[in-house]
C-alpha cells in the first residue's frame, strides 16, 4: 500500500513539473516574430500560423504585406503594454499614408518605417510612452504637426520620445541633435518630449510655433547664441530679439519669475504646462496676452475681444487657450500697481478697477471669497483649480462667463446669487464634486454642458424661472436619478440630452428620471423619459403667409416671403433682444415634415437651418418662380463648405442634405405642378448631388486629421459639377 502511494506521488510530482515547464514555455516571450500579410490572411491568423498562440508573448514584429485598421486595432488591444520593436519597413499602407492609430501602445520602444510612406497621421503614435526615438524616412513628405493643436501631433504624447532622426535626402524635414525642424531649418517644428536640461537654438530658426516645447517638462533652460537675428534668451527664457515678447518658459522651471520691465506681450503659450512655477510679477507695459484665434475670450487669462480690437496691429497668436495653461503649482500672480490695464488682490488677477475676475491661479488651496468689486468672472477663469473647496460669489456679479468652473475638483457646493440671469455653457464641467448648487429663481437660462460630468450630483430642480435648457446639461452625470421640469421651460434641447438615452455609457450617463410639470405646453413625461407633447398646435402669421403646426407637420402657405432669420448657432453670447428666430424655433425639433402652397416667393435664410429632424419637404398647388432660391439655408451651408468652414459645418451639412434633398427632388418630380419655366434637368441635378455627397463624406472623413486633404477634395467637389450644382440652386423651386 505505502509503495503504491509513493509511485503514485511521484507520477504525479513529473506531471506537475510537465504542466510548469510547459506553462513556462507558453509564457515565454517571443523574441522576435516575422509575418506576412494577405487580403485573407490577416494578422491574428499569421501570429497563429508562427506559432504565436498568445499575441502578448511578442516583444518584437516584422511585418511584410498590407497592413489594414483591424490589423493594427489587433496589435493595439492585443500587444499594446508587451510589443517593444515594431518593424514596419516591409508594410505596406493605403495610398502610402500611416492614417491609422497605434496610439496606446506603451510598451513600443522603436518603431520602423517603410521608405515608401509619404504621410505619418494625425495623432497615429500617441501616447506611445515606451517610444524612445523615431527615424523619419526620406520619402515623408508630411507630417500632422498643425501649429495650434499640439494634440494633433503624430507622436502627441509620448514622453518617453528623446530623439527624432530624419534622413538627409527627405525634402521637407531635418533633424539637429534629435530634433524636427523644416528642411532649411528655419522653422523649429517639435522637441521631443523627453528631451532633458538646456536646449540651444540654432541661428538659422526664424520661426517657432505652437507646439515645439509643449510637453517638454523636462527642459530647463532655452538659449540662443548672443548674434541670434531673431531670437534672445536670458535667464534661459526666450524672447524676441527687442525683448519686447515673450515668447516661451521652459517648461521644467521651478519657483518663482519676475517678467522683464521691457515685455510689452505674452505668447499665447508663454507659460503654459509649467507645473513648477509657483508665481509671476508681471510688470507696467504688458498689455498683450496672446490667445486663440477666432475667439479671442476663449483665453482663460487675457484681454477681451473689444480690447484687443482697440490695440492697433495686434498680432494674433494662434494658441490653444491662455499664457498660464496647465500651471498647477501657479499660487500667485502679482501686477505691477503702475498697470494700466491690470490689477492684482492676493495673487489673483483682475482688471484695473478690480471689476472683472480674470484668472485665479490654479495651485491655490482652501476656499476663496470674491471682492465685492467684481461684477463679471471671466471665462476659464478657475478651470482645473483642484485645490479650491469653496467659492464665495458676491450678490454683485451679474455674469460668470463659459467653463469658468471647469474642472474645479475640488467643489462641492456653491450657491449662485440672485443677480445672475443665466448658467453658461459648460459653467461647471468636470466638477466631480459638486453635490449642491443653488439656483435662484432669477435665472431664466441653463446652458449646454452646465454640469456635464457633475457626478456627484444625485438630483436636480430647475427653478420655475428657467425658459430654456441647453443641450447635454447633464451629460455624463452618472450619479443624478432625478429632474424636475418646471412649466416655464418650454425651449429644451433634446438634440445631445441624456433625458431620453436608454444605455448607460461614458458620455450620457443613464436618464435620469424626469418629472414634468403638468402645465408644460410643449414636454411631458413619458415613464420618466422627457418628451415632446403629441397635442402642440401651434399657428401664426408671417406678413401675409399663415403657418399652422399640428402632430409633426409644419405647413406654410399663402403669398409672400418668408424673411430672413438668424441662424441660432451663431448667436451664442448674443442678447435675446438682437436675435430674431422663426416663430417655429421652440419646435424645431419635433417638426419632421414641411408643407409649402400656395404663391411663396421666397424662403429666407435660416427658416429652417435649426429643424434637423426634417425628413421631406412637400410642394402643394405651388406657383414656382425661375429665380427663386429655396432653402437659402442650405445654400449658406454650401458656401460655407466651399469658404473652408469647421467639420462641424461640413458634417452637419452633409447630414442634413443627403437625408433631405434626394426626397425633396423625389416629390417636386412627381408634383404635377412643377413649373416648366424652370431650367433644372432633375435626373442631372440629382447625379450632381449624388457626386457632392460622396466628396462631402470623404472631406468629412479627413478633416479631423488633415487640413491639406480637405482643400484637395475641395478642389475635387468643383471638378465635380460643384459649382453647377450651385448655380442650380438659383432656379430651384
């Protein structure tokens, strides 16, 4: 019985030593894997074909072949923390172009690239934190480096990155001791993140943008040689050569910086990420802070738009937001008391007489009362001021401007005094604190994303006095069960709310359950969902046109213009009393027909640019004119698309003209009064739209990655029959 015993502990003590070794062997790392890739034969099935059964055993991959999304979507969910040498020098890219997303892949240390690859993409290596040096071939011809968005950048984010190395024949780009500049290096494109102590600037740099040292934390010092044409440094931060700019603090300096007397104007990205500074003196001749480009209050520290337009040839800096961006450990700034412009109480900013907040920096601790001076918080003025616990708001302050809240961890309750009117845009975004906020019944408006994030949150009472809501107030707020409609809010943007998503996810949130006061005219709530009342009938007159609004058609008839209206967009900031709305504007979201008759000479602008929820379009006993436009609206879009708008524009456009035209053509074809006076060839017209879509979807595509792509199929869209599509619109009816 014992010898049986002991044989049967020995056979099993080799099978468990089997079983280790093999499991060992399993988990091993593969030191190096070489795979080649085929239209059926993709990369998770060539890792098995080598004998990879774990793809996260993979330290270092060749790959040879065509290289598609899913591919490298494997490689980035599969191998992202492991992979350590990516060799792509026999892979092969759609159009020659890397426009896909190894982003993540921390534990990438190099990477090679193919000497066929024209293009390194939008952002496609961020957060790569492991990369330590990139070698760009000759054949690289442009690289995602757009001056004022450093998130752009191919290799955003990667920290670890201490050298960029280009080949000496690549016409566009060079590289100087691991850094980017242009061929001629007269421009200095980027600085590696990783990059340690001084850096020298070479003489020939006559420019330096946006993004060269964001991110560099661990430079110290920027110098230049004393003959430099452009440029002078001293005490390691660089100015222009007058010494009257600026321009860049490196952002490892630590402590405290005294601005030179000389400064008359602060980069736009001065002393931005520079987390170890702790206070700044700003003397009497400052008076510029560069800021953003087409919104110049977007600047958490900065002049208004009106002054600014007072300076005469101010120069724009094209910047992401304010000069002390991502200055965590800032406590204090202090300005000189011979300042025209700018004043200063216990290290926070204002303007001169002390009545505009403009910027509370952001490694203050504790709670903070507002003078009883200031009438008007800028906006951004505390984001991302984690350390602040409490505001105190005077019954003096009559506005808070957008996102001035933004970020302030920190809070937990706050009351609003009842001098203000309305809750900006985003006023309180990320405040994941933020249990209570008061509300007075003097505010009549909530803006978009007012507390988007806010998930601390558990429920909500808008006030009585509220009339509109904007869009998404409580995206994101993953805590709030409960809302309250009052009667008076009959203006609610339902277009990107989370009162009526039905799953949970990182941007909404789940719905909270919504209570409507029964009285509402236009909403009601359906099993706690918020929605539109099925009873609104609505009518009115236009000049001599009636207009009638029943179920979810809204019908125009009679003779005479529709005039023209603002486009409500592009009126945020605007007081009420300068905007004038259609008269459907509460309802634009629930009409999804549009009935025209009669003898309508014309449709204004923007009558209808605010109903996106629009499906067809009907014409009834019309008197068609030749030279009359319709849908003037779209035809603004149209121009906008061609003048170079956002992708905002192009994607909304796009949305709304392919959901709509093909069926208004549908119907005016098969309406037994379309006027032979018009010139329009319908089936023609109809391939030319067909032809803008698809140019339109592509812009849309690309626009987020590459400005360039968008003027090329720009061009392509007016090669297209773009511009007869355009005059066309002169004759429709």
């Amino acid at each position: 019985m014992c010898c049986n015993l002991a044989h049967h502990a020995v056979i099993f003590a080799q099978y468990k030593f089997s079983v280790k070794v093999k499991m060992q062997y399993d988990m091993a790392p593969n030191t190096h894997i070489s795979v080649t890739l085929s239209p059926k034969f993709r990369l998770q099935q060539a890792l098995k074909k080598a004998g990879v059964n774990d793809p996260a055993t993979v330290t270092s991959l060749a790959i040879a072949g065509r290289i598609t999304d899913n591919d490298v979507a494997f490689i980035r969910e599969n191998m992202g923390k492991t992979l350590q040498e990516l060799d792509l020098s026999k892979t092969s890219f759609r159009k020659n172009r890397i426009d896909v997303s190894f982003a993540n892949c921390t534990g990438l240390a190099s990477v090679s690239f193919p000497d066929t690859i024209v293009e390194i993409g939008y952002r496609s290596f961020s957060d790569c934190t492991g990369l330590k040096s990139v070698f760009i071939p000759a054949s690289v011809v442009e690289l995602d480096t757009i001056d004022i968005f450093y998130d752009f950048w191919a290799f955003a984010g990667c920290n670890g990155l201490t050298s960029i190395e280009v080949h000496p024949d690549n016409p566009v780009f060079a590289s100087v001791d691991g850094v980017l500049f242009n061929r001629e290096k007269t421009e200095l494109i980027k600085c590696p993140n990783g990059k340690r102590g001084d850096f020298f600037i070479p003489d020939t740099v006559e420019y330096i943008g946006r993004i060269p040292f964001s991110y560099s934390a661990k430079i110290t010092s920027l110098t230049v040689s004393e003959n430099h044409p452009e440029f002078l440094s001293e005490d390691g931060v660089l100015f222009t050569r007058d010494k009257k700019v600026l321009i860049r603090c490196p952002e490892g300096r630590q402590g405290d910086y005294v601005i030179p007397a000389s400064i008359v104007e602060l980069d736009g990205s001065a002393f931005s990420d520079c987390a170890e500074l702790t206070s700044v003196f700003i003397p009497a001749l400052v008076v510029e802070f560069g800021t953003c480009l087409g919104d110049l209050e977007d600047a958490g520290l900065g002049m208004s738009t009106d002054d600014f337009r007072s300076i005469e040839n101010k120069k724009y800096m094209a910047t992401e937001e304010s000069a002390f961006y991502g200055c965590k450990k800032l406590i204090s700034i202090t300005v000189s008391p011979e300042h025209s412009l700018y004043a200063s109480e216990n290290g926070v900013l204002f303007n001169k007489d002390k009545t505009e907040l403009i910027f509370y920096p952001k490694g203050r601790q504790g709670d903070y009362v507002i003078p009883a001076s200031v009438i008007k918080i800028r906006k951004l003025a505390f984001r991302n001021c984690a350390g602040l616990t409490s505001v105190t708001i005077p019954a003096s302050v009559t506005e808070i401007g957008s996102e001035a809240f933004w970020e302030c961890t920190g809070l937990t309750s706050l009351v609003i005094p009842n001098s203000m009117t309305k809750i900006n845009n985003g006023l309180f975004k990320d405040c994941t604190a933020l249990a209570s906020v008061s509300i007075p019944n003097s505010v009549t408006e909530i803006g978009s994303c007012a507390f988007w994030r806010c998930n601390a949150l558990t429920s909500f009472i808008i006030p009585a006095s509220v009339v509109k809501v904007g869009a998404n107030v409580f995206g994101g707020c993953i805590a709030l069960t409960s809302v309250f409609i009052p009667v008076s809010a009959i203006d609610i943007d339902l277009s990107l709310n989370n009162f009526t998503t039905n799953k949970r996810s990182e941007c909404y949130g789940s719905p909270p359950f919504v209570t409507v006061h029964p009285d509402n005219p236009f909403f009601t709530s359906d099993n706690g969902q918020l929605s539109y009342r099925t009873d609104i009938n609505l009518s009115g007159r236009i000049g001599k046109l009636e207009w009638t609004f029943s179920g979810d058609v809204l019908t125009i008839s009679g003779k005479g213009e529709i005039p023209d209206y603002d486009y409500s967009w592009s009126l945020r900031g605007h007081p009420e009393k300068d905007k004038k709305l259609p008269p459907w504007y509460l309802i634009r979201n629930v009409i999804k027909k549009l009935v025209l008759k009669g003898n309508i000479t014309k449709t204004g602008k923007n009558a209808f640019s605010d109903c996106d929820n629009i499906s067809s379009v009907t014409f009834e006993n019309f008197a068609m004119k030749h030279d009359m436009k319709n849908f003037p609206d779209v035809e603004d879009m149209i121009e906008r698309v061609l003048k170079g708008y956002t992708h905002w524009d192009i994607w909304k456009f796009t949305d709304w003209f392919s959901r709509q035209i093909p069926r208004m053509l549908l119907e005016v074809k098969q309406n037994k009064s379309f006027s032979p006076h018009s010139v329009i060839n319908p089936e023609e017209w109809h391939k030319n739209v067909e032809r803008m879509i698809f140019c339109l979807s592509e812009m849309t595509k690309t626009s987020y990655k590459n400005h360039t792509k968008m003027k090329a199929y720009r061009k392509k869209m007016k090669e297209e029959g773009f511009a007869l599509l355009c005059n066309n619109f002169e004759n429709l009816g």
